[in-house]
C-alpha cells in the first residue's frame, strides 16, 4: 500500500472516530435504536404511507384498530396481513364482506379473543367512512381543514378508535399529514424517558430528520415491547 493510500485511510480514521466522538449520549442512543429497530409498522405490513393513497390510509386505520386491543402486537400484526390477504383494503371492500368472513379470518389470524367484536367493529367503520368521507381518509382531512384536534375528533368517531387507536394512526401518519407533526405518543415518550431521551414530542423531533422521526417513534415502541432498553444502552456504548 503506497504511503498515500495509508494517509488517506488515517485520515478516514480519524474523521470517523472524531464524528462519533462528538455525538451526543442521545444521538448514540438514537442510532442504536434505529438500527436495531429502526423500521415502522406501517413498512412491515408493506403500506406505503408516502403514497397517500385512500387504500393505503384505510389499510392504516383497520391496523390501528386492532393493534389498540389488549392483544400480542404479532398477533395484532398477523390478524392487519390477514385483512390485506382476503383484499379488503378499502372501505367498500371491507363492508362487502360478510361479519362470518371477517370474524373467521381475524380467528385463524390468532385473533381470537376480539375476532366478533373487531369484525362489526371493521364494518361500522368502513361505513361510516364511505356515507361521511366516500370511503377516502383524506377527505376526513379536509373536512377537519387540517386542524390536527378535528383530525383526532372525526377518526374517533370510527368504532373501535379510541385515544390508543388514534395515536397508533397519527404517530406514522404524521409524516404526511404535517400539520400533526411533531407527535409522539404515551407509549414511546416512556419508552424515550427510560434510555434518558427527551420525553417530549418536540425534543425527540429534534433529534432525527423529520422523514425519520416515525421511525424513531415505532424504534421507541419496538423497544418497549421488547423491553430491551438495557441492551440498547449497551450498543450505544
């Protein structure tokens, strides 16, 4: 190796150790829970919220649902693929299908406890938002005029949407509907006050790019399911 090519990597050395030497404790806390639980919900179910799309919304909102119960997260998770496999990813789609078919495939999903109650639940919803909104999550948006407190009152009018419900929607919905940004809810604002980040939405939004922020959030609540804030605080070392 020819002496430049050994100075160039010095100096690539150097640069490296001097950028992590002048992170902070919360920014090595951040990459830590971004690489190891960095990915949002919404991804791992294959919705693409960027897109904006009326069926990747609905999709969304019948997740937010069932990820609200007191149920297993992978359970709630197998039960919202589960809805996606049977093609009901719209609000039409969803009431076309029977309150038996629903309720069979949320059952086989592992969704046992809730499978009855979640299937009405899903249909009540899915009307109401084609006789209010035409079935589309953005015209609930502009009817709210894109005032975030209006947003919340008109979801929760939505069975089976309450205050958990909505914040599971917003917290990764909030990268397309800006004007509910910065929010994080109850669940990652504990999770952040337990690894010493800040415990408030508008401090947490400070420390990633705002693209990145609903992933910080679910890494936040990734973490506390696994309640592994010990070994994330050891990889940030």
């Amino acid at each position: 190796m020819t002496i430049l090519k050994l100075d160039a990597l010095r100096c690539a050395r150097l640069q490296c150790s001097y950028r992590f030497s002048s992170m902070t404790d919360s920014d090595k806390i951040v990459r830590a829970l971004l690489r190891k639980h960095g990915r949002t919900f919404s991804e791992e179910l294959g919705i693409r919220l960027r897109s904006s799309t009326p069926s990747a919304l609905f999709r969304w909102l019948c997740a937010a649902l069932l990820f609200s119960a007191r149920i297993n997260n992978k359970i709630a998770m197998e039960a919202a693929r589960a809805l996606t496999k049977h093609g009901w990813t719209s609000a039409k789609k969803m009431q076309a299908a029977t309150w038996k078919q629903r309720a069979v495939a949320l059952n086989r999903a592992g969704y046992a406890r809730y499978d009855e109650k979640t299937s009405r639940m899903l249909a009540d919803t899915s009307e109401l938002l084609l006789d209010h909104y035409k079935g589309d999550l953005r015209k609930l948006r502009e009817a709210a005029k894109h005032d975030p407190r209006r947003e919340r009152e008109l979801l929760m009018e939505c069975k089976g949407i309450g205050d958990v419900g909505a914040d599971i929607f917003f917290r990764e919905v909030q990268v397309v509907w800006p004007e509910y940004a910065p929010f994080a809810d109850n669940v990652a604002l504990k999770s952040a006050r337990k690894l010493g980040l800040p415990a408030k939405a508008d401090g947490l939004a400070k420390l990633v790019s705002k693209e990145d922020f609903p992933r910080l959030l679910a890494a936040l609540v990734r973490c506390a399911l696994a309640k592994d804030y010990a070994a994330i605080k050891k990889s940030a070392l």
